[in-house]
C-alpha cells in the first residue's frame, strides 16, 4: 500500500542533527545492502551478501578465529561459521585448526580468495572514486575519520547495553550498527 501523503522535507541538520542523522545512516545502509549483493556477486556468483565485509575482514587479519569474527560483525558463531563453510566450498576461505587451542579454527583467504577479494575491493574503490571525484582528499579523509568514529562509538555504546532489554522493546531509539 502507498502512502499518499505528500513527502515530507528531511531534517535539517542545523536544527535536527540527529535526525538528519538517522536519515542519513538509514539511507547509507539501505544503499550498502542494495551493493552488498553486487560485490558478493562479483566475488563468486554463489556468495550470499554478508560475505564481502567477512572475506575483508579475514584479507586484513589472516588466521582470524570464527569466535572473533562473530564478536566482531554482532553475529552468532552458527551464522559465521555457516558463511565460513559455504565460502570454504567456494575456495575462498581455507580453515585450519588453530595450533593454541585446537577448539577453534584459524582462516585465510584462499589465493583465489585473496584474487577475487582485491577484484572487488578495486572495483568498489573504483566506484568510490567516481562518485566523489568532485570531492577533495581532504574531505573524503574527514569523511573516513568521522565514519570510524561513528562505528567505534556505536559499538562501544552497544557494547554497555549487553544484557539490557533490546531498543526495540524498552522504548529507546534503536540505532544503526557498524560494521
């Protein structure tokens, strides 16, 4: 069903800051699980979304441990170790048993994980580039600064509310993870 009512002005972050916010976040979200698809597709055509922020995690840390990955992205050890298994089937993830406790695992990137990775992480860089080429170093380095800062403090904050009814259900704003 459609709304007919007439679309109303977004906030104005001089007088709604953290409304604008909001607006703002939701949007930039919105938008990064419409390419999320994109980039798993570039990387292997049978990648589920989730898989690009993972393979970028591993490609930074190698012989990261599934336990970390999920503390990491918010996520349960099933959910990562399911997205583990199906990239290990693809080629792209190589798990091993991790020498200091032979519970966990540590992964890596596959070569042609690490192949298909930078494929798309150049690709996405590619994009970047285009769509701020009117932009200055400085302003996408501010850009870069403030978005790490939002995301620590995030999950910092979640981080206090461990154990706390959800925002859902106690009335408080729910907010935007990083990640």
């Amino acid at each position: 069903m459609h709304d007919s009512a007439a679309p109303t002005t977004p906030p104005d972050p001089t007088t709604d800051p953290l409304g604008a916010l909001e607006r703002e976040v939701r949007v930039l979200i919105r938008r990064a699980q419409s390419t999320a698809a994109q980039m798993a597709r570039l990387i292997h055509p049978e990648l589920d979304a989730s898989a690009y922020p993972l393979l970028a995690h591993i490609a930074q840390y190698p012989n990261s441990r599934g336990s970390d990955l999920a503390a990491h992205f918010g996520v349960g050890r099933a959910t990562v170790s399911r997205q583990l298994s199906r990239m290990a089937d693809l080629g792209l993830v190589h798990r091993e048993t991790d020498p200091e406790d032979t519970r966990g695992q540590c992964i890596t990137l596959t070569d042609d994980g690490v192949a298909r990775f930078e494929h798309a992480r150049d690709a996405r860089i590619g994009m970047l580039e285009g769509a701020l080429a009117s932009w200055s170093e400085e302003d996408i380095a501010e850009l870069a600064t403030l978005l790490r800062r939002y995301s620590a403090d995030v999950v910092r904050w979640l981080g206090t509310r461990q154990g706390e009814e959800s925002p859902a259900t106690s009335g408080t704003p729910s907010v935007a993870t990083a990640g």
